[in-house]
C-alpha cells in the first residue's frame, strides 16, 4: 500500500465511543441520557428550526455553493463578539478551524506547547504537521499552570495551545495571565480554545484586537446546541486573517450550518435560559456527590468530572441505566475519572435518580 505522510504514520484512526443506543433514543431523553460528548442536551433554539425549514422552502437553492465566507454569519458574530469582521473566518465546527491554523503556521519539526489534559484532538492536527509537541503535566489536574507553561516555553515555541474552560477538566484561564503570555512571547502563536465560553463567560475575545498573535477560536456545538451542523469560527488580527485565507476554504460552513447560527445567534434569550438551566443542574449535582461523598469536580463548564473506585464497573452500571458518560482515565492526572455534561433542570433530576442506584 501507498504510506502515508512521515508525521502521520505514528497517529492512530479516532475510535468513535459514541454509544449508537444513545444517539439512536435521542430525542427520547426520557429514557436514555447521552452525556459523553459535551453536546447541549437540548434541541436549539425554534428559531434554528425555523430559519432552515424557511431557507429550504424559499431558496430550495441546494444545488449552490454556499454564500461564500459565510459573510452573513460574519456579520452577526461581529455583535455577538464584540471584534469587527476583519477579525473572523467562519469554520467548519471549530476543529476546523484549529486545523487550519496547524496548517498554516506549523511545519516539520516546529515547537507547539500544550498544558495536559487537553482536548486531544489539537495535538492530532500539530503532529500531522511533524509539529514536535512539548506536554506541559501539572501537579493537579485541576488548577491552571501558568508558570509550568512559562518554563516549557521558548521564544521559538511557534504555537502554544490553551483551552478555557478546559476539556476535561473545566479549567479557565485569567484573561490577563493569557495578555501576559501573548506579551511575553510575541513569536509565539498563542490559541485560546473557548469551545465552552458561554458556560463560563470568561474571555480573552478583546485581546485580539491588540495582540497579533492570538487566536480565540469558538464553536456553535456546545451551549448554542449545533453539534450536527458543524458551525465554529476564530477571531485575530487581521494580519493572522490573511495568513490563515491562504488555506482557508470560503465554502467550509454548509448554508443550512449558516442559517441556523445566524438564527441561534438571534435567540440570546434561549441561550441564556439554557445556561441558567445548567448552572441550576450543577448546582443539584454537587449537591448530589457531596451527599455520597464522592470526588465531583463541579466545573464551570457543561460538565463534570467524577472519580470513582472502580471505573469499569461504574461505567457498566451507568449503560445499564441508559446512562452514558465519557472514560476519561486514560489523560494525565484523571486516573479513574468519567466526565458527564450537564443538561436542563428536569433532566438531571431524573438522572440523578439513575445516578442514586449506582453512587
Ligand atoms: N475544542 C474543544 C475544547 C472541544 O472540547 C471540542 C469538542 N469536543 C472542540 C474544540 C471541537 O468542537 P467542534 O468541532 O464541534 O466545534
């Protein structure tokens, strides 16, 4: 067979552990809770709906290339930002985004730092670039390293990756120790991953407009509730812009993808009605685990973080009451951890019934 690519040959295909039972009950919450992939657990706002089934009846106009560079889109996320349309690329989900970036700005045997556990799926597009990846590991799992990240890092590091909250672990960053960093290291690309921004509402968004060397990158997958329809931008300067348009592909966001962020974009209420929900629910979940007695990490994202004694027996009990969660045991400082995400009210009440029987 044809090999491939050097950098490429020592990665592994993903393995989907996506349980096929929960996605098929879906949208029967009722019965089956799939809480392994930090999805909303809810549909999206009506509006969404609404705005596709209007896009299809009214265009019916499938047969065309989307509007390119998604610039309506762009439009309504210079609002929702706060950072003009110079500073944004409208992505395919915000992987795409992250990959565009490695492969703009990495080559062979270029230095990345990434404080672990992380969210994994970077560190697969560097090394398919030769990037030569230093794992930042800190004492716990569970507090920022700033200064473990400062000693991994040197004025030719080409991209630092950070995560805020962080997947797994909900960790969020100080917006000024991530200024410090972009001023600190100006040769660096600096990526600050706000997949899960709106649970926390903490940002370095406005950084952007003043350091050309960083990248804030977003999804609609997670509290917007788009997952399906693969919708995610980045912000920088306008100089990162160009650089990143010489790869990037104007047609990445499919127009329905378009449409129904735009609409969720127009719906903040339903948003926000959502984030209270889940605040709510952490609320009723730390209240749960302390009641047993068990190490939750109740994490300002939209999920939690729970160790158990006996991880595979834990995990058999939870499928068995419909219940599917996410083994995290595998990263670094996360030995017998399963992380959950957190959905409505009514929801987690039900399933902290399920969760009673095997806590
Ligand atoms: N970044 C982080 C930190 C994530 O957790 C995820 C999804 N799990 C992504 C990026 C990618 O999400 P999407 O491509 O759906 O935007």
């Amino acid at each position: 067979a044809i090999e491939v690519a050097p950098a490429v040959q020592a990665l592994t295909p993903y393995i989907a552990v996506t349980s096929q039972a929960a996605i098929e009950a879906r949208p029967n919450g009722e019965t089956t809770f799939k809480l392994d992939w930090n999805e909303s657990t809810i549909a999206p706002s009506p509006r969404v709906h609404e705005a596709i089934l209007a896009h299809l009846s009214s265009h019916r106009d499938l047969n065309w290339y989307p509007q390119l560079g998604s610039t309506d889109l762009v439009d309504a996320l210079q609002k929702y930002t706060g950072v003009s349309g110079e500073h944004i690329l409208a992505t395919n989900g915000s992987d795409d985004a992250l990959q565009l970036i490695c492969n703009t700005y990495l080559s062979e045997g270029d230095k990345v730092v990434a404080p672990v556990p992380t969210y994994n799926h970077f560190l697969v597009f560097a090394e398919s670039r030769g990037a030569d990846i230093t794992r930042v590991c800190a004492d716990t799992a569970f507090t920022s390293n700033i200064e473990g990240i400062r000693d991994a890092m040197s004025q030719d590091t080409r991209i630092l990756y950070l995560v805020s909250p962080n997947n797994p672990t909900g960790v969020v960053l100080d917006p000024k120790d991530v200024e410090a960093l972009c001023q600190d290291y100006p040769e660096t690309l600096i990526i600050l991953d706000e997949a899960y921004f709106e649970f926390s509402q903490v940002t370095g968004m406005p950084l952007v407009r003043e350091y050309p060397n960083l990248i804030v990158t977003r999804t609609f997958s997670k509290a917007f509730g788009l997952a399906s329809l693969r919708v995610g931008y980045l912000a920088a300067d306008p100089r990162i812009i160009e650089g990143l348009s010489r790869i990037y592909n104007p047609k990445s966001v499919n127009a329905l993808g378009q449409v129904a962020a735009v609409a969720a974009l127009s719906d903040l209420d339903y948003l926000n009605d959502f984030l209270a929900e889940v605040r709510a629910s952490k609320e009723l979940l730390r209240e749960f685990f302390a009641s047993k007695n068990a190490d939750a990490q109740i994490t300002p994202a939209n999920f939690v973080v729970v160790r158990v004694d006996n991880l595979p027996e834990t995990l058999r009990a939870l499928e068995a009451r419909g219940v599917y969660v996410r083994d995290r045991s595998g990263y670094p400082g996360l030995k017998d951890c399963l992380r959950m995400s957190v959905g409505t009210v009514e929801q987690t009440e039900k399933l902290i019934e399920r969760l009673a029987e095997v806590f």
